[in-house]
C-alpha cells in the first residue's frame, strides 16, 4: 500500500490556512498534523511553502465521447483536468448518441474507467420522450450525480420545451436536476431583430439577458411548485442573482446555482479581440453582469465556482458566427484563473477552495471528498503560487489544442496533483496508466 507524505504545506480547507504535514496511505488521507515522522517506506514531497488544496470538482464539462472525438474524448480532456487541479468531474449527456437511457449511460461510465485520471460522474439527460427511462434515476442511484434538462438549445439537439415532461420530471424526480436555462422564444424574436448577425458581438444581443432571467424564472417556480433539489447552471447575468438567495446554509438549499469560469473573466468587450472563440451558450455579456457576478460569488448568492468545458475544433471555430459552435474549452486552467484573482486580492484563496471543492462536494452529495479531512480520499493539488506559468499551444493538453487563454500569464503552476491517493500529475507531466474512481453520493 502506497503512503505519500506532504511536508510543510500551507493546507487550505475549510476556511483556515494551516502549516501541517498531511500523510496519505492508500487511496486516503491517514493523518493531518504539524509535524509527521518519515518512515523509509514513505514517498516524502516537500510542498516548501506551497499550498495544498482538495482537487477542484468541476459539476460541468463536455467531453464530447461517446460520437464527437474528433473535438475531444474522457481521456484527453481527463488529462487536461488534472493537469490543471481538477480532480473530479461531472460530465454532460448531450453526445452522439446523447446519453437518454440508462444502458448508453453506462457505457460512458465504462470509457472513463478505462481511461480517466479523474474521478468522474456522468448526467442522465432528459429529451421530450424518455420520462420513464429518466425516472430511474432515482435515490437508489447512489453513483449517479443528478439529471440534466436543456431548458435553451445548444450543442446536441436536447431542447426540452415540453412542458407536461418538464412537469412529470420536476414533481417525481428523487435526485438533483441541473438545469440549462434560455428562452427559445425570446432568442428566436431577438434572432429577428438582427437578421444578418455576421460577428461574435452580436452573441449577448440575441441570446441576451431576459433570455437567461425568463427561463431560470420558469424552472425555479416549477421547483417551488413540487419542492425540487434544482440547480441552475451557468450563471451570466445580474438579473438572474435576483433570483437566488444566501440566507440559508448550501447544505440546505433546495435551489442552488453555478457560475463558470469565463463569465467571472471575459466580457462581451472581449469578442472583438477573440471572437467565436469564447460564443458560447449562455453568451458572455456585457461588463456589469461579471461585477455583479463577482460581488454575488463573494456573498454566496452564488455557490459554485465550475467552466462548461465545451471543446470544438479550431476549423469549426473559424466559420462564420452564425455556423460556429458554442463553447470553448477551460477546464485545465481554471484553477489558476481563479488563482489569478486571489493574487489580485478579489478573492481569498479559502473562498476559491469553498467554491471550487467544498461547495460541490455538500451541493451533489458527494460521499468522502471535496474537503481535506482524515479517512477522506485523498484528492489534493499542490499549488506554486509564486512560479508564474504562461498559457502555450504546447502546454495544451486538450484535443482541440487551442484555448482563448494562450499567451497569458498566470501567476501560480499546478505543481503536483494527487488523485485517490496516486499521483497523477507531477511537474508539468500526466503519469499515464493511473485511473479515477466513479463517485459515490451519501443520499437518504
């Protein structure tokens, strides 16, 4: 049984900044304490000052696989995540086939077993007709992280504009409904209105901030309705933090929600510059929705931190706006982008550990992880937060191998990341041949 010991790290957890040792024996952590004797069997890493974070849990990506490899794949954007610190995922269903019955489910589940470094869990998805196979997802489904409903359009054809399915799912569904939150009709009107669209720019106009607040308005009063556990996804705009409330503690809220990365770090001032490179669905809007958007996170309006990891190829991303696909690919740097404003003092370092791990962890139920306590798995990442390290095509590991970050300069590198015990990621190399685990969900 493999044991790893950390030395003089600056452990963040749970809202305190500690000089501890951390030992790992086998697949978890064994023992927390400020000084741990070395044994000759122990792998010894002496973090000098770095810090040790729990593994960032990312509640949204599309890896594209089963039927989209030519964009991307579970072991290819699996590699990337921890790289960058992410240690768990949740991935959509909207593939080819999209992932409607509980048979195709599994066979995703079965790729990510043979491939993923990351612990991984995958969304059932909801079309118009597929009630009955959706419904068994239920609380007897402890490795199953919720359901995914396409309340707006977008990659993969998965619109539920149904309202008696979204009824019928809303009021019998046992476990977590994740929502992805635009209004059809308001999209297809505004799509009047600027009939020609032939630039990025005009992405927040047609799919604009009453798209985003009308739909979000319908899913929460039909959770209201039926006493739903419903979380809304990607977040993009202040109207909707009206919505959503920090009166309660996350472990009791029936109603949660996320914001991603790229709608806390671009504007819509950035489409001249990158253009279809960061079009994606919901559109990242106009400047005052990221302030609001970040006074929100700091006040826990808003209560997870994830990136819509959404990869397609350079060739398609270079097509007209109106051909182009929505989404861009984020998940390997993430952590470091959030990093990026703890160095700018916008964010304390606990509050992104809050919302990147904790927060995700409590949200979906997550058994053992999202936080670094002992007999829990060991999922860590040891971050450098005084070595820069600058965004390269090179440095990509994802199958795309473009990102609208290359060239930038972060200000902290993912020194080590530690998945169930193993290291996984180690000075900029992936060790190949280390697997993840499905997630567990502690459930009543």
């Amino acid at each position: 049984m493999n044991k790893i010991l950390i030395k003089n790290a600056h452990v963040v957890n749970e809202g305190t900044i500690k000089v501890q040792d951390v030992l790992i024996k086998g697949q978890r952590i064994e023992r927390i304490d400020t000084s741990i004797s070395a044994t000759p069997e122990m792998q010894v890493i002496d973090a000098n000052g770095k810090y040790l974070l729990p593994g960032a849990i990312d509640d949204q990506v599309h890896f594209r696989e089963p039927g989209l490899t030519h964009k991307a794949s579970i072991q290819t954007e699996s590699r990337a995540a921890v790289a960058g610190g992410v240690t768990t995922f949740m991935e959509m269903p909207n593939t080819v086939p999209a992932a409607l019955t509980q048979e195709l489910l599994e066979q995703k589940y079965a790729i990510a077993s043979a491939c993923s470094p990351a612990n991984y869990s995958f969304f059932m998805g909801v079309s118009n007709d597929n009630v009955e196979e959706v419904l068994k997802t239920n609380k007897k489904k402890k490795d199953i992280c919720g359901i995914k409903i396409f309340m707006g359009s977008s990659t993969g054809n998965m619109l539920v504009d149904n309202y008696t399915v979204l009824h019928k799912i809303f009021s019998e569904a046992e476990v977590l409904i994740a929502t992805h939150c635009e209004n059809e009709s308001i999209i297809a009107a505004n799509k009047l209105n600027y009939p020609n669209p032939d630039h990025a720019r005009f992405h927040p106009l047609i799919r604009d901030v009453h798209a985003c607040y009308e739909s979000t308005l319908a899913a929460i009063q039909i959770a209201q309705q039926y006493d739903t556990r419903l979380h809304v996804l990607h977040i993009s705009t202040a109207k909707e933090l009206g919505l959503f409330s920090n009166m309660l503690p996350l472990k009791d809220k029936k109603i949660t929600n996320e914001v991603c990365v790229h709608h806390l770090h671009f504007t819509a001032d950035d489409y001249e510059r990158l253009g279809n490179q960061i079009k994606c669905n919901p559109a990242i809007k106009a400047p005052e929705n990221k302030e609001a958007l970040w006074k929100a996170l700091l006040d826990d309006t808003l209560d997870i931190i994830a990136t819509d990891h959404a990869p397609h190829t350079w060739e398609e991303k270079q097509q007209a706006y109106s051909a182009a696909p929505a989404g861009l690919p984020l998940v390997q740097h993430s952590v470091q982008m959030m990093l990026s404003y703890v160095k700018k003092g916008i964010i304390s370092i606990e509050k992104v550990v809050e919302k990147m791990a904790h927060a995700p962890a409590i949200c979906f139920q997550i058994a053992e992880r999202g936080f670094i306590r002992e007999g829990y798995y060991a999922d860590l990442v040891l971050v450098d937060l005084d070595t820069p390290t600058t965004v390269t095509k090179a440095s990509l590991l994802y199958k795309c191998q473009w990102s609208p970050l290359e060239d930038t300069e972060f200000t902290s590198s993912i020194h080590t990341t530690i998945v169930n015990g193993v290291i996984v990621y180690e000075q900029s190399k992936v060790i190949d041949g280390v697997y993840g685990m499905r997630l567990k969900f502690d459930r009543a």
